[in-house]
C-alpha cells in the first residue's frame, strides 16, 4: 500500500478537483492533509504545481479500486 499518485495542475483546476470531490463526500480542504471517506484513508499534497495523493489504508483488497476512483475524479475535473 502507500502508492502516490501524481499530476501536474494548476491552481484553478486543483479547486475545480476539491470542490467535485468534497460535492462527492470526501472533504479535503487546503493544500494538504489526511481525510478518511468508506474505509479508505488518503493524503494529499499540493504544491502550486503537482498533486499527490497517497492511499495510506483501504479495505482488504480494494486498493486498486480506491487508487482508480481518485484517478478517475481527478483526471475528470481535469478534463472538464
């Protein structure tokens, strides 16, 4: 476990990003911290520049599940 995942971002989609996510139940404010949302507890990083976010523990076997919806919220306020 403890896998980062990384993008490069800029300040206006990072909040694009935070507002979807907390609109979807996992409050994350600020730059970084830790936040817990079913089961699954993760760390974000944000510099200006790049995102970082680490699943610190999920529930047995659905780390890969946890690490595909964060990609899959992140990439979506990405592209819009």
């Amino acid at each position: 476990m403890n896998t980062t995942q990384t993008w490069k971002i800029t300040p206006e989609q990072y909040a694009t990003m935070e507002a979807k996510v907390n609109a979807a139940g996992v409050a994350i404010s600020g730059d970084s911290g830790t936040t817990s949302h079913e089961g699954a507890t993760v760390r974000w990083a944000y510099d200006g520049t790049t995102l970082s976010i680490t699943v610190l523990s999920a529930p047995m076997f659905c780390e890969k599940i946890v690490e595909k919806k964060i990609a899959d919220a992140v990439n979506g306020a990405l592209n819009g």
